[in-house]
C-alpha cells in the first residue's frame, strides 16, 4: 500500500500522478494528487484502506486503480527500490 499525497514531490520518479478522473471516482479531490513510491505502508489485510460506502450499503469501498495507473506504480517502485530509496513503514488499523 502506498501513500498518497497532496503536496507536488520535488524529486522526479517519487511519485506518479493520480489522472482526474480516477481522483474523481476515488471520491479524492479536484487538486492533483500523487502516489508516492518512496515509501510502503505495511499492515494487516483489511486494514485501514477499507472504508464504508457512502450509500450506507452494507459492503465496502477498495479503491481500486486502473490497470495503467497501477503498471505505472509497480515500474516507478521497482525504478525506486533498485535505488536502494524504499522506506517501510509499519501501520496499524
């Protein structure tokens, strides 16, 4: 799980984009946002990414990524990691 942000990350390949209309779908905001790929959130499944739907329906919200964004993510964290710049961070829910 990586974190996402909304301040602009000052070093290039830190992060990647987050396109509109995802942000959008997502229920983030209108600004541009950023998953940066610096660092890894590491927690038990479920964990704190999971929210209740809005609707009030039973079930629950994962925030899926398209298949482009995420690709982009897994190359821009690989790219990351064999820097040796990779920080882990141990969450809880």
């Amino acid at each position: 799980m990586f974190p996402i942000t909304s301040t602009r990350p000052e070093e290039a390949g830190a992060s990647v984009e987050i396109p509109p209309a995802t942000r959008a779908r997502l229920g983030l905001q209108r600004e541009p946002c950023w998953v940066i790929v610096t660092e890894a959130n590491l927690f038990a499944w479920p964990g704190p990414d999971l929210r209740q739907t809005e609707s009030g329906e039973t079930g629950f919200v994962y925030g899926i990524l398209p298949a482009v964004l995420m690709q982009q993510v897994k190359l821009a964290f690989a790219a990351w990691r064999r820097r040796g710049g990779v920080r882990t961070i141990r969450r809880t829910e």
